[in-house]
C-alpha cells in the first residue's frame, strides 16, 4: 500500500476524515510564514489518532533544538519533518529523541541523497529566490529522476500532488509514500474533503491495480 500523508490540517473535521480513508500520517505546519500555520492552541482542538494508526508529523523550517523542544513540550508529534541542512536535522533527532525526515528540494539527478543520517527523506522542488516558504508551493518537478535512485532511507514524494496527477507521479518515480499539500485544497490553507476523497481513492485504486 502507498503510503499517504495529508500536510498542513488544521480542522477537526478534516483529521476525522483522514482516519476514515486510512491516511498514515498528518503534518502540522509549525511555520508563521505559511497560511497552513498552526498555533498551540489550534493544535489543542484537534483529536489524537496516534492509537488508530494516523501519526503526527511536525513540520519546522530552520529550527533550533529548543524551538523544537518546545513544541514538543506542548504537543505531541510522531515525527518532525525540518527544512534545515543534514547536520541540523541530525543534531536535533539526537537531542530530542524522535525519528526526522529531511525535506530535499531537487533539480537534477545528482540533487538527489546518496546518504542519510536521519529517518527518512521528503523529495520535492526546490523553492525559488521569490517563495516565502520552502514547500507547498504546489510545483512539481521530473519525477523520472527518482526512478532509478539508489535510495538510502525510505522516502516520500511531494511537490505539486494532485489527484489528476498523482497515479502518473508514483508510476514516474517509483514513490513508495506520497505527501500532498495544496494539491487537496480549494482555497489556499483551507483543506477540502472532496480533494482529498480523490487523493486518496486515486492511490487505493493503483494499489489494487498492482496487486
């Protein structure tokens, strides 16, 4: 089964949703610049899913250990996705003891990790000079560079996921896991559940076609 991770949720409503198609994980933004931001107390509304399998993963641009710690402090995560250099992100699994993946924004094929001293990898496009945020910019890039990667860590797609294209995303790349953010939205950091119904039955029905 192709793994599925939903970024940037802020409502109830949509995290009961995602229990209910079977999404593996849910990213919260922990970014100010970005509309899909989401404040302690917000993040305090929303349910725990932990036990019935839909994990947390926080997602920081440039963090300190102690930025970190202190959200981990108040909430819960199961993961931390950082937008940071290898070393940092390095240095922080360390210090707070949970499992990062590195964001990797890639242009070419020698972008691409041949190593990786933390979890995992999220590989999308790179930001330009002119983006106010490292991702969700909704910009895809050629997903045939993955096809044929040597891969050091299990990693997740992401950058410009639709449901119109996300089927020729995975068979392009060979993604095992894909991360989707504005892809699913209507409005910009407003999440839409017929977008993400689509999302998700698009990548079930690839997996009952390949199995």
């Amino acid at each position: 089964m192709t793994g599925i991770k939903i970024c940037g949720v802020k409502e109830p409503a949509t995290y009961d949703l995602l229990i209910k198609l079977k999404v593996n994980w849910v990213g919260l933004v922990f970014y100010e610049p970005s509309p899909r931001f989401i404040s302690m107390g917000q993040v305090r509304q929303l349910p725990d899913y932990h036990n019935e399998g839909l994990l947390r993963v926080g997602l920081f641009v440039k963090p300190t250990v102690d930025e970190v710690r202190r959200v981990l402090d108040t909430v819960r995560l199961d993961i931390l996705q950082l937008y940071t250099s290898l070393e940092v992100a390095h240095t922080i699994r360390e210090a707070c003891d949970i499992p990062v993946w590195l964001a990797k924004g890639i242009k070419e094929r020698s972008d691409l990790p041949k190593t990786c001293s933390v979890d995992g990898l999220v590989i999308e496009t790179p930001s330009n000079h002119s983006d106010l945020r490292p991702g969700g910019n909704g910009r895809t890039f050629d997903w045939r560079l993955t096809s044929t990667w040597d891969i050091p860590k299990p990693w997740l797609l992401a950058g410009g996921l639709t449901p119109d294209n996300v089927g020729q995303a995975i068979q392009q790349s060979g993604a095992k896991a894909v991360d989707v953010s504005s892809g699913v939205e209507r409005h910009k950091g407003e999440k839409d559940s017929t977008l993400i119904r689509q999302f998700v039955e698009t990548i079930r029905a690839i997996d009952c076609n390949v199995s």
